[in-house]
C-alpha cells in the first residue's frame, strides 16, 4: 500500500507540470543567493549544479506545535532549489489527537492531499457551497487554487498526510493570523466579523495581535 501510495503521489505532482510547459523550465537550478523574481529564481550556472539541489531530507516526521496540534513541513524551491521553475512543491502534515489545520488558501496552488494515515476530514468553501469529506489511508482529496479550506483528524489516533501543490513556493495565508495576528483594531473587527470583543481579544492574545 505505501509503495502504491508513492507512486501515486510521484504520478499527481508530475501531472501538474503537463498543462504548462509552456512556461515552466526543464532545468533551471535556483540560485538562492539572489532574490526571487516573478518568473522565478535566477539559474544557477550548471557547473556548479549537483545532486543535492535535487535533493531534500526533511519530509519527515515533525513536532507537533500548538495551537493546532500538527507538524508541518514543506519541500519548496527554498530548500530543494531544483524545483525552480517546474511549478510544483510538496508538503507533510502530522496531526496529533484532533490536530486542526486551520482555514486558509493558497492564492497560486492548487492542492492535492493524500492521506497515508489515520482518518482526516477535509473541506473548502466556494461562494456557493462547502465540500467537506472524510477520508481515510489511501484517499485523495483536490482542493482548488484560491479557495479557502482547511483539514482536521477526526479519527482516535494520529494522523498523516502529504500534498502536492502546483507551485513552487506556494504561498499560506490563514485566516485566524490575518485576523487577530496584526494591529487591526479589534473594534474593527468586532463591527466587520460580529465576534464579541473579548473572544477577539483572546485570539489577539493566541495570535500576537495588537490593537
């Protein structure tokens, strides 16, 4: 099951690479000593290219951090520079006892999970409708790019799942840190979300907001 597992995974990461070659780069190495540009990072001079920028170790088990309760770690171009330019970017979730990953999008990736363990609910929401399924080992789950969602264990022991995302360096933005992770003021977003104050204010507190 795990090796089938893989292959599937290996299979839905390449996928995402075979409707855009039109503007992806074969063999493009990123240079991290400079800045990241639109089209990507400038291409390290193949002299200097190895195996280990095609490389990355640390898709692995990780600590689970409060306030959700999961590990999280992702192979971007930031750490696996050969993925410069080939639109595409893993990521591994582990979720402790009802381990929450919280609601937030991703404006420029598509996501595909896999769950590899335990029993995970997944959703996102449109302006019409929400799409929320149960899924367990060896279940796929798309998310739409841009769409707001989020994923929970729901199962009695841990979880795991890994995603393929269709960028190279998806961007995260949640939703509870936008909220309450800034100096907006919380009268604002007692008017604009019609949560009490001092749950706003409690959440200011968990999050590092101000205001």
């Amino acid at each position: 099951m795990k090796m089938i597992l893989i292959i599937l995974y290996v299979v839905a990461l390449l996928s995402y690479t075979s409707d855009a070659n039109s503007y992806t780069n074969d063999f493009c190495v990123a240079n991290l000593a400079y800045s990241k540009t639109p089209s990507g990072y400038p291409c390290k001079s193949e002299t200097i290219v190895t195996e280990n920028d095609f490389t990355f170790s640390g898709l692995v088990a990780q600590s689970l951090k409060s306030p959700f309760n999961v590990g999280y770690k992702a192979a971007t171009v930031n750490y696996l520079p050969g993925l410069n330019g080939l639109g595409i970017s893993a990521s591994r979730v582990d979720f402790g006892i009802n381990g929450t990953v919280p609601m937030h999008f991703h404006p420029d990736a598509t996501e595909l999970t896999i769950i590899v363990e335990g029993v995970v609910t997944a959703g996102f929401i449109t302006p019409t409708n929400v799409y929320v399924k149960t899924l367990k080992a060896g279940d796929v789950f798309v998310i739409p790019k841009g769409l707001l969602h989020f994923k929970f264990n729901s199962g009695p022991g841990k979880a795991l799942t890994f995603s393929g995302f269709s960028s190279d360096n998806p961007r995260v933005h949640i939703l509870d840190r936008l909220l309450f992770g800034n100096n907006l003021e919380t009268h604002t977003i007692e008017k604009t979300t019609l949560l009490d104050e001092n749950q706003i204010k409690k959440l200011k507190a968990q999050f590092g907001g101000t205001g």
